[in-house]
C-alpha cells in the first residue's frame, strides 16, 4: 500500500513536470521498485560506482555533492535497512568484529580530523592542492557501505551476485589496463620507452596506478583460481583458466615489482595451501608453461627489464625503476621522522602531503607507497594496531572456520567453499601489497572485509567467532 502510494505521487510530480520529467520518474520507479524488492543489487550499484569511473553517470543524473548518485543510493538503502531493522529486530550484524572495528577506525579519522584539521587555505597559500576528498567523508562512506553489504548480503545468493560484480569489475578493469599497455595509452615508462598497463584508460578509478591494476589482477586471480578448483566452478575450469592467464598477463605489462611479488607469493600460497593435491599441482604447472609463453609473447621488453630490477637482487644502480626505487625509500624516511614527532595521534588524516612539502628540500608531496607508516605518520600508533587487529581477528577467525569441518560442508553444500579460503588469501595478499602502496582506503578492502564478514556470520558458530584468541 505505502509502495503504491509513493508510485502514485512519484508519477503525478514526474506528468506535471514535463516529458522529461517522465522519463526521469518512471527511471526513478522502476529503481525504487527494484532496489525496494531486492537491496542486494542496490549494493552492487553502489559497488560499481565506487570502483568505476563514472563522470558520465554524475552528468547524466545531474547530481553533485551531497546529492551524487551514490549518496542517493545509499540514503535509499539505510531508508530500507530501518525499516527492516524495525520489522525484524535483528541487530546481529552489529555483532561483528569486521563491523566494529571498522567503525572504531571511522570515528579515530574522525578525531583526527577535529584535532588536526585539513587547512585549505594554508594548503592553497603553500601551493598545494587539497585532496580530492575530504578523509574524514571519505572513510565514513567505506565504513556505511562495509554496513550496507554485511547487512544485506544475508544468504549464499547475495554473496554470489556481490562477489560476482567485483570479479567482473576486476575483470574489466584488467582488459582495460592491458589494452592500454599494449596500445600505447598507459602510463609512460619513465625514461619515455614503451608503456605500463594502467593510466586514465582503465575502467576502475583505483587502478589507474599501474601498481594498483595488479594488486587488483592478483586478488582477481586468487578467486577465480579457487572457484575454478571448486566443485561448484569444476565444468567452468577452462574459462576460469583463460581469465587467469590474462590476469597473469596484466600484472606483467604493468610493471610492477610490488605486484609481481604479490603474484608469485599467491602462486606458492594457491599451491602449498591444504588440500592442494597433485592435481591442483599439475593444472597450475601447465598453466604457468602456457603463461610464460604468452608473456614472452606480449610483455614489451623494458616492462621485463624494470620487472627484473628488484631492490637487494639487482647490481645495476642504473636500471630501470632504480629511482623509483630511491624515491620510497627516502619517502619512508620522512614518514618515520613524522611519526616518531607525533607517535600517538600523528599529524591529522589527510595532512601527509603538506608536512611532506615542509621537510622535503625538494619540495615533493609524493606519498610514502605504504599504508603502515601512512597511517603511523597521520595518525599514530593506535590507529595502526586497530588497522592490524581487524586484519588479524579476520584471518584469525576464517582460519577457525575452516577449521570447523561441518560449517565447511554446509558452505561446499551452498557453493561457497571457495570463497572462504579466497577471502583469507586475498586478505593475506592485500597486507603485502600495504607495504607497497597507500591501500586502506581503497573499496576492495572493504569487499574482502564484507565477505568475510557475512561468511562468518553465516557459518562460524557465535560463540567461536566470539572467543578470544
């Protein structure tokens, strides 16, 4: 009745306003009707628009501000989440570790930002450019959406189709960066000689880092190896196979000793991890003869150079990504000098670029490529032990379930097996990509944490995910 009523109003405001207006309302409608009937893709949505880069939607919807899409969409979602908090009563999904201790972190940037302020017009008279958003806004929409996706991702179903949105996401944005390594509209190789997968041209607007496009490739790859390998994903191995390799494919033609790191640790991880039998082993020894072939193949040579120049393996002082090499090495050092003057709540979220500025004799505001010591030197050493203690009651408690042979069963009966041990090894990956490059903001983050969030809730006893470890 109430749905009807609000379909009648909506459709009487959209007739006096006009034919555009229509259009717009009956869009609204269907929107509202679907998203009212099926929250989980109105999840999803809110997923894309955070990983996409959607100038064109902001235009076409004509939102800005405080009115953009995906605050709509949100304030839509958290509308249908009261009402189904009043309905139900059911206020478990508070009861996670995930939950709580991400909210934890959004009120300590929230502090932070009260205590030390970003100060746009020192910035402006110093030079510089604010960041695009404020840190306090932007980590309170991570912490809602990580809320919106343990809230309404309640079942097997839900789980897939968000999962799924990511997979397809991680998918694009890795065709895109290739293609932009391979066509010659990526990102430059310093020196002017051939170009990294990654730049302006790739789908996500967190992977146009090209260190970023093969965190992204590899965390990718870890889920579809391991649905490949399911029994739920057996009949579809051949593809998950091909989407693999052309993962494999993009980490190289970025260029990224961080990444391809991160690559050859989750091969060892997919291969030395239980269960792994002589199958899994022959599959994945064949797949890495067929992959050398098809990099050699495609991969220009100067990405296999810099690749190549690994710090404490390479001599050559002059080799490609040497400077780059120097350059976070140095930025580190400032992070340490910065944190060591303000160990307990560091210089204020989002103030790294102009404390940078004013040590730097070369006047450079470029971020120190780790998300430890970025956190240490914002904001000091509490926040860095809530950032690990979530990460570590995470993996903690997803190794106990997998330890739980029923819950196991019940996950394999439901499709889901896979998506455990996934989960656990993305998030073990997604801590060594941290030491490479300023990732705790990033949405995939908090994908992974919602996954395990929901898995958890779902499977592992209350009283195990409860318990002290």
């Amino acid at each position: 009745m109430l749905m009807g009523g609000a379909v009648l109003l909506l459709a009487l405001i959209s007739g006096l306003l006009g034919p555009e207006a229509v259009s717009m309302g009956l869009g609204g409608i269907l929107s509202l009707a679907l998203i009212g009937s099926r929250p989980e893709w109105g999840v999803g949505a809110l997923l894309t628009m955070f990983t996409l880069q959607y100038p064109w939607i902001s235009r076409t919807l004509a939102g800005s501000g405080l009115l953009s899409p995906n605050n709509v969409l949100a304030l839509l979602l958290f509308v249908i989440m009261a009402y189904w908090l009043l309905r139900d009563g059911d206020w478990s999904f508070l009861r996670s570790r995930q939950v709580q201790l991400t909210l934890i972190i959004v009120a300590g940037i929230f502090l932070s930002s009260l205590l030390n302020p970003v100060e746009s017009t020192e910035l402006t008279s110093l030079g510089l450019t604010p960041r695009g958003q404020d840190p306090a806004r932007l980590m309170l929409a991570r912490g809602l959406f990580l809320v919106l996706f343990v809230f309404f991702a309640r079942g097997p179903r839900e789980l897939r189709l968000l999962l799924g949105i990511f997979l397809c996401l991680s998918l694009i944005t890795a065709l895109t960066g290739s293609i932009a390594g391979l066509t010659g509209s990526g990102m430059l190789v310093r020196g002017g000689e051939g170009y990294r997968a990654g730049g302006t041209a790739v789908a996500a607007r967190a992977a146009v880092n090209p260190n970023r496009l093969a965190m992204t490739s590899v965390l990718a790859m870890i889920l579809i190896w391991e649905y490949g390998q399911s029994e739920s994903g057996r009949r579809w191995a051949w593809l998950a196979s091909a989407a693999v390799l052309g993962l494999v494919l993009t980490v190289f033609l970025t260029a990224s000793r961080g990444g391809l790191v991160g690559l050859a640790l989750a091969g060892f991880l997919l291969m030395a991890r239980r269960r792994a039998g002589a199958r899994r082993l022959l599959y994945g020894a064949m797949l890495a003869v067929v992959a050398i072939g098809v990099i050699a193949e495609f991969v220009p040579e100067q990405n296999l150079e810099r690749l190549g120049n690994l710090p404490g393996l390479s001599q050559d002082a002059s080799g490609a990504g040497q400077g780059s090499i120097a350059r976070r090495q140095y930025a580190l050092k400032v992070a340490l000098g910065i944190f060591l003057e303000h160990p307990l709540l560091g210089v204020g979220a989002g103030n790294w670029e102009k404390e940078r500025f004013l040590r730097d004799p070369a006047r450079s505001v470029a971020v120190p490529h780790n998300s430890y010591m970025l956190v240490l030197a914002e904001q000091g050493l509490p926040a860095l032990a809530v950032y690990l203690l979530l990460f570590g009651t995470t993996l903690r408690q997803l190794m106990q379930l997998e330890r739980e042979p029923e819950a196991m069963r019940q996950a394999s009966r439901e499709g889901l097996d896979w998506i455990i041990t996934g989960t656990r090894l993305c998030l073990v990956l997604f801590l060594i990509f941290s030491l490479f490059g300023d990732l705790w903001e990033n949405i995939t983050m908090y994908i992974l944490l919602g996954t395990a969030a929901v898995l958890l809730r779902r499977y592992l006893p209350e009283q195990a995910q409860l318990s002290p470890a």
